[in-house]
C-alpha cells in the first residue's frame, strides 16, 4: 500500500482540510487535543511539499494528477487537475512555512481569548484553500479556493470583535473583496464562452489564436484586477490597512505573507503562461505602473499612522509593490528577483508582524505615541524587530538587500537594453522607496524601543520563550537567505523561473507531448540565463558591518562618563542609543528636570517632512476617508481604467 | 441579434457597483453586492446555451447522435457560484448584525473609527 | 408595528406543510447523482422547513426544538466522513474522489455517499445560522403564548 509520490499535493491539501474539521469536532473539549491536530496538520502539509523538493526542484518533473481518474478524451480535459511545478512548488514552500510558524506562534499568543476551536479552524481551512491555490491546475478551482481564503480571513479579521473596529474592519475587506471575486468570476466566464475550457494547459494552448479579439482581452483585465484586489494593489490598499489593524497579529502573518502572495501568482500564471503576453508593451507598462505607484504611495502614507500594525500593513504593500514592478518587467531576471523578494517578504515581514504582536500580548497598547523604552524591558523581541526592519530597509548581510539589488539590477538592465526612460524611472522611485522604509523604520524603532518608558508600562515582561521561537526561526531564515543568496538561485528561483517562462513543457506535460507545438504554440519566452551583477559578498558586508559597529560601540563607551552594565540608572537618565538627528533640536525646550517623562514620540519624529508636504498629507488622509462606498468607488473605477487601458492598448 | 439575457447581465452587474458606490446603509452594501453575484451568475448561465438544446439529463442507454443538448458545465460553475453567493450574503450580514450591536447605527458615515 | 400573537392561521398551516418541505428536501438530497439538484440544493430546502417554524411558533420554541449544540459537533462529522470516503480511493491506489462503489442496477455510487454528507452538513449549518441571526438582536422580544386566541393582532 505504498502512496506514490504523484499523490502528495493532493494529500498535503487534505491533510489541512481533514485537521480543521477534526478541530471541529474535538477542538471544544480538550486543548491539548486541539493544538495538538493543528500542529500536526501543519507539520504534516509543510513535511509533504518538502519531500517534493527532489524530485519537482532538482531533476525537474511536472507532476500531473487527474482527480477522480478523468483522463483527457480525444485531447479535451475533462477533469479538474492539479499541476505541480517548479513555479507552484516554490509558492507552496513558502506558505506551508509561513502556516507553520503562524500555527506555533498562535498557540501561546491566542491563549486568552475563548472560542480557540474556531479559530484553528478557521485557520487551518485559510491554509488549505492558500495551498490548493497554488498547486491547481484548474481555473474554476482557483476561484473557488480564492473564495474560500477570503472568507476564512474575514472571519478571522473580525476575531476580536471586542476590539474597536474589528467588525468595521472585516466589513470593509469584504465588502470590496467581493468587488475583486467578481471581476475574477466575470472573467473565467467571458474566458470559457470564447474557449469552452477551464483547464489552465488547454487554456494556454488554445488561446494564441484567439488572441486579437477583444473578449480575451477584456478576460485578461478582469483578471488581472481581480488577482490585483487579492494582492492589494494600489487602489485597494486600504482594505489592507484597516484588516490589519485589527486582526491578531498571526492572522497578520497569512494575510501579509500568504494571502498576497496568492493574487501574486494569479499574476504570474496569467501574464507569463495562460496569455504569454509578457513581451507586449502595453502590458509591462500596466502591471509595472501598478507596481510603482503602490510601492510609492504607500510608503508615503506610512509616516502619518499612530498604530504600529498599521504602519507595517502600509509598508507591506510597498514591497508588495515592488514584487509587481519586478514581475512586469518581462526578463527572467526579473521575474526571479520578484520571486526572490516575494519569499523576502513573506519572511521579514511575518517577523515584524510577529514581534508586534507580542508588543500587544506584553503592554496590550499598540499606539505610537504612548509606548517607548521597551528595549529595555523586552530586549529579545527588540533584537529581533531590529533585524526585520533591517531586513525591509535592505541593509547588507540580510535578505531584502539581496532582493532589491536585483530588483534594481533588473529595472536597470531593461531600462538600458530597451532604450525606454519608463524603467529608469522605476529604478529611481524603488531606490527612493527603499530610503523611505528605512526612515520610517528608524521612527518606528525610537518611538517603541529606545526612548523613555512611559510610567503605564513600567511592569511589561518579556514575552515567553514559546512566542519567540517562532519568531527566531524567521530570523534565521532571514539571516540564511541572505547570506547564501547564490544557493537560494541555484535551488529555488531558477527553476521556478524557467517553470514560469517554459509555457510548452506546462502544457505538454498536462496533455501529452506534441500538443503545444500542434496548436501553434510559440516556444519558451526570452533568455532563461540569469547573470548577477555587481562584485559583492554578503559576508564581506557582514564582516564590514561588524568593524564599523565595534568602532562605533567603542568611541561612545570611551565618549560618555557612564561605567557600562549599570543597572541602577533610573530610567529618565538613559539616553536613547540610536538618535535621530531631529533629537538635539528638543534639547533646549526641555527644562533639564530628569525626572519629566519626555520621550520623543512617532509623530514627532520627521515633523519637517511632514510639515513642508502638509497638502499631499493632508490629501491622503481626507482621500482614505474610512467609507466603504468610497473604497469601493476606487476599485470600480480602477477596474474601469484597467478594462479601457487593455482594450486600447493590448 | 438581440441577446436580452446578457444585456441583463451587464445591467445587474453595474446596478450592484451602483449600489455599493452611492449608498449609505450598510444593509443596501450587502444587496448590491448579493445583485453583482447574481449578474455574474446569469452571464455565466447565458454562456451555455444553445439554441433548440434540452436539457443535460439522459440514462445512457438512451443516448443518441441526435441528441442536442446544453453545456453542462456552466450550469454547474452557475451552482457553485450560488452557493458562494449565499456565503458572502450570511457573512456580511452577520457582519452587520454586529456592527449595529456595537456603533447602534448601521451609517456608513458613522461607522469610519478605522481612517487616515 | 410589531406581530406579538403568532395567530392560528400561521399554525396550521405551518403544521400542514412542514413535513412536506422536509420530504421534499431529503428526496432532492438522495437523488443527486442521478436527477438535478444534490447536497447543497436539498440541505437548503430541509433547513427552510426551520423558516416555517420560526413563523409559527418563535424564537423560544425554535431554540427548544433544534438542539443547536447537536446540530455543530454532528455537521463536522459529516465533512470528516467526506473526506474520508474521498481520500480511501487514494489509498488503494486511484487518484483522489473515485467513484469506487458502483451498482449501476440501483444507481448507488460513491457520489451519493458524498452527496447525502454534504446535504446533512448544509442542513446543520444553515440551521444553526438561522437560529443564531433570528435571536441576536430580537432577544427582548417576548412571544406571547398561544392560548387565547381571541385577541386580534395589534
């Protein structure tokens, strides 16, 4: 009775959905019973998409599977199927990981609120639906599972309906989530009346000929904007912030990390193997634009907030953005530094969430301007939120440096290699992007960590031990990707990039050989060979790195006439570490009586910035006014512009 | 050739934007958007049709060149599609149910706390 | 302008067609596989016999009668027994949902085990659904009782 290894997506998908109804059943009576299925179902889905890695990765395979034995008649699918390769493997590692931590971190953090069988299986019915997302080979059955996450994260967006708008909150998402479904379900439908398929291989060979007329085209915007509302891309970010703001911190990790990266692999199957369009300009041009104007209005929009987890939903979706931009572009180099950044982001972007998370679970606060000085009392999460804003700021020896580099790379060479001025542009707005984030994360840093503890929190403790170790295993893998970044290529984005950019192995494997090239389908899209730029190490930086903090460590300690390692110094006569260079401005306006508690808060870090573009500020807080109908104006007239702009364009 | 039921189609869709668009109360939100799911689910139904076709059920004993039927499979996207249509209505109003046990009211205007 | 007598027009007449909207759901549910409708078409129409109830006799007797409890641990075994059924073929060696029970003689396949699952799964989240909205926000109402029936509705 031995289980062939063809059956392992099908399994690793049930095994998700099976944990969740077991939780159901037995979750109300025994906790130990409850935490006990989910992690096993985790585990258990995570274990299955790892032992795929040798055969799918490493020698290549496409794994094909009819569900029900619904083998294709006379060259027409008939079943619905799953396909899994490179491309799907890379996503399904990515979540199953994220899953898994979220699933630790949830046991401890979520252990005060009642009603936890629900939660877990709500949970585990988010990580399945994610899961059969990716690996399906069937576009009805990628709606479906699309309407399934949805739902699972309004419900748990609105978990704690105690806290202040939470149900506004999850109202809000779905509401202009159902928005972006139906464009998906309008599509699929104008899709099958011109094909009369919904398998994505046969889709991909049959749709060449049709390519001109316009119901395609009109398919292809729809979905792409329906993909983008999954993905939260620039007219529905919004949604993101308000969601974020109020669901629990390991929701936040899905909804971030996982839930994006579903409307991005919409994406990338739609643009590179269903419609193969890629190469028109058109199409570059609208994906890449909604990329950079994401990226760079949200990262505006960050140094306006009071709340830490909404300040981090913004940033998000700036490098949300930046995995759009770096799709669009049309190379295989960038295709793989978005799917580089993609894994990136997931990663130190959970870390962030997580670690605000147990600020909440410590101090129950989550504003701005009242925390500060927490260093001192949580110093292990404070090291490990200094090394995701590290990680998201694109500092040296981590990995959102080696991402954006390529991102960089990438925008550049295609700048220069087509003479256009557009991706140049592109290039300088992620750079000026990415000095933004790390200005924002100073603020963020100085007004919860370093800085004065206010007199409220002055008995936080450290959170325990079984709340970091989730935490610390996204650390390392951070500190792993971004060190071996040449590993990561070797293994994991080039083949998944040219499993993205190889439409004729997809569609042969699925239908048997032959039947691409028989429907006149055109061979593999573009130069699969990707060369890195630039002659640098990431341990020579880390080294570097190192000697320059030493130096510094040492002329502060030989600077200042405090002996090191007191513990008595009472806390208004600790000077912050790391200061801003806005802090000796505040200096005469304090009286010098230490023992007043004025710390330098959020807002009043950056205060000229912000004073001198006071009417862009001031617009886009009037412009995100918290209506629903005013969301769903923009995302009707985004879906508008998207449908006119293809018609006319593509 | 006149095809009244995809004109239907579009109009529903678009009515179900406008509803969500322009009006205040939470509880038209959640018509509007039960009227798009339906929009959609009539276009996906109209997709299928063929002219003079019966319906798709037979014993297969009976099955015969002549036969002509409608395409099945949209008929079964259009159940599927209902049934997450059902979904979407139950969870928004539970939704608003609890959003008017908490503000009092079900505004649009007055429910904006989460803003800027 | 509240109804605060259920009258007894309501009541019978709830009383007459309750059993035939649960035959009729439960004959849709069985029929699946062969016949338009299935599992989620044929739980809804059983759970809508729950509606009539709701008229007749209220919130109070309705909350009595279901037992909602009940109704949650049971619908989740259902999905199990499901899923269950899907995945034995996998293990003998098919791929995922085959039809491996087949008597073409009596039309009973593996879909109609599936079939009855799922309509008893929808059956018991519907209802729950429907006593947990009806309740909520109409919990101070006070259902006068049924005995005299000679007042008139205000």
């Amino acid at each position: 009775m031995t289980i062939s290894m063809a059956h392992f997506p099908i399994l690793a998908i049930m095994v998700l959905f099976l944990g969740a109804f077991l939780v159901a059943l037995f979750g109300r009576k025994s906790e130990v019973l409850r935490n006990g299925i989910s992690f096993l179902a985790t585990g258990g889905a995570m274990a299955f998409m790892l032992a795929l890695i040798k055969p799918v990765m490493i020698d290549g395979e496409v794994i094909t599977y009819w569900l029900g034995n619904w083998a294709p008649v006379s060259g027409w699918a008939i079943g619905i199927s799953i396909e899994v390769d490179a491309l799907s493997l890379f996503f399904g590692l990515v979540i199953t990981v994220a899953v898994f931590v979220s699933c630790i971190y949830a046991f401890t953090y979520m252990k005060e609120d009642d009603s936890l069988a629900n939660y877990f299986t709500l949970f585990l019915m988010l990580s399945g639906s994610v899961l059969g997302l990716v690996l399906s080979g069937d576009l009805f059955n990628m709606f479906v599972m699309i309407e399934i996450m949805t739902f699972t994260a309004v419900a748990l967006t609105a978990f704690r309906n105690n806290y202040e708008g939470a149900i506004e909150g999850a109202f809000k998402y779905l509401a202009v989530g159902a928005l972006g479904s139906t464009a998906v379900l309008t599509g699929i439908a104008i899709l099958y009346c011109q094909l009369h398929t919904l398998n994505l291989a046969q889709i991909a060979a049959t749709l060449p000929q049709y390519a001109d007329s316009p119901l395609t085209i009109m398919a292809f915007g729809l979905l792409f904007i329906g993909f983008g509302t999954k993905a939260f891309i620039f007219p529905f970010h919004p949604l993101a912030a308000d969601a974020h703001a109020v669901a629990p911190a390991s929701i936040s990790l899905m909804i971030s990390g996982v839930l994006t990266k579903c409307g991005v692999y919409g994406i990338i199957r739609l643009v590179y193997v269903l419609f193969q369009n890629v190469e028109v300009p058109a199409v570059q041009y609208l994906v890449v634009g909604f990329g950079t104007v994401s990226m760079f209005i949200c990262v505006t929009m960050a140094f306006n907030q009071h709340n830490f987890k909404r300040l981090l939903a913004f940033h998000s979706i700036s490098q949300v953005g930046y995995v759009i931009a770096a799709i669009g572009l049309g190379t295989a180099l960038g295709l793989s530094s978005g799917l580089y950044h993609a894994m990136n982001h997931t990663l130190f972007k959970g870390l962030l969430f997580l670690t605000a998370g147990a600020v909440q679970h410590a101090t129950g606060s989550l504003d701005l301007d009242r925390l500060g000085g927490l260093a001192k009392k949580m110093p292990k999460t404070c090291i490990l939120f200094l090394i995701g804003a590290a990680s998201i700021s694109g500092l040296p020896p981590f990995n959102g440096f080696a991402s954006k580099w390529y991102i960089y790379q990438a925008a550049f060479e295609k700048g220069s290699t087509s003479g256009n001025f557009f991706f140049i542009f592109v290039c300088v707005v992620a750079l000026i992007t990415s000095v933004l984030t790390l200005a924002s994360f100073i603020k963020v840093a100085q007004s919860v960590f370093f800085g004065q503890l206010s007199p409220e929190f002055k008995d936080t403790k450290e959170v325990s031990l079984a709340m970091r170790i989730p935490m610390w295993i996204l650390a390392v893998l951070c500190i792993f990707t971004g060190l071996l970044p040449g590993k990561v290529s070797e293994y994991l984005l080039t083949p998944a990039t040219n499993a993205a950019m190889n439409a004729v192995n997809y569609i042969d494997q699925m239908m048997g050989q032959g039947y691409a090239v028989s429907h006149g389908v055109a061979g593999s899209l573009g130069d699969t060979a990707v060369t890195f730029a630039g002659v640098w190490d990431p341990v020579i930086w880390l080294l570097l790195l190192f000697c320059v903090t030493c130096a510094v460590a040492i002329v502060a300690i030989l600077g200042s006439n405090r002996k090191l390692g007191t513990r008595e110094a009472p806390a208004a006569l600790q000077e912050p570490e790391k200061v801003a260079p806005a802090e000796a401005k505040y200096e005469p306006f304090f009286s010098g009586e230490e023992s007043v508690y004025s710390q330098v808060g959020g807002s009043d870090l950056f205060w000229g910035f912000k004073h001198n573009l006071k009417k862009y500020f001031s617009f886009m807080h009037d412009w995100h006014s918290g209506i629903v109908n005013d969301y769903a104006l923009y995302g009707v007239v985004a879906i508008a512009f998207v449908l006119v702009f293809c018609i006319a364009f593509v | 050739m006149l095809q009244v039921n995809y004109i239907g189609a579009f109009c529903l869709i678009v009515l179900g934007m406008y509803c969500m668009i322009a009006k205040k109360n939470l509880m038209k939100t959640c018509i509007g958007m039960g009227m798009m799911d339906y929009g959609v689910n009539l276009l996906i139904v109209s997709v299928g049709f063929h002219d003079g076709g019966t319906a798709p059920i037979f014993v297969i004993s009976e099955l015969s060149r002549a036969s002509f039927f409608v395409d099945p499979v949209p008929q079964a996207l259009t159940l599927t599609s209902i049934v997450i249509g059902a979904c979407t209505t139950a969870m928004a109003l539970s939704l608003v149910i609890m959003a008017k046990k908490q503000y009092g009211t079900i505004n649009t205007e007055q429910i904006r706390r989460l803003n800027g | 302008m509240k109804l605060k007598k259920k009258s007894i027009i309501v009541k019978c007449a709830a009383d007459l067609f309750l059993p035939l909207a649960s035959i009729f759901g439960i004959y849709v549910v069985m029929h699946g596989n062969t016949s338009p409708g299935g599992g989620f078409q044929g739980g809804v129409l059983i759970a809508s016999a729950l509606l009539l109830f709701f008229l007749a006799y209220g919130g109070k007797k309705m909350k009595s009668t279901f037992h909602e409890g009940f109704l949650h641990s049971t619908e989740s075994l259902a999905e199990v027994v499901y899923i269950v059924v899907a995945l034995i073929g996998v293990f003998a060696g098919f791929n995922f949902c085959l039809n491996f029970i087949v008597f073409p003689q009596f039309q009973i396949e593996t879909a109609m085990v599936m079939n009855d699952a799922v309509g008893y799964h929808v059956m018991a989240g519907v209802i729950c659904l429907l006593i947990v909205m009806l309740t909520t926000l109409n919990s101070d109402d006070e259902d006068v009782e049924e005995g005299s029936d000679q007042k008139c509705c205000k």
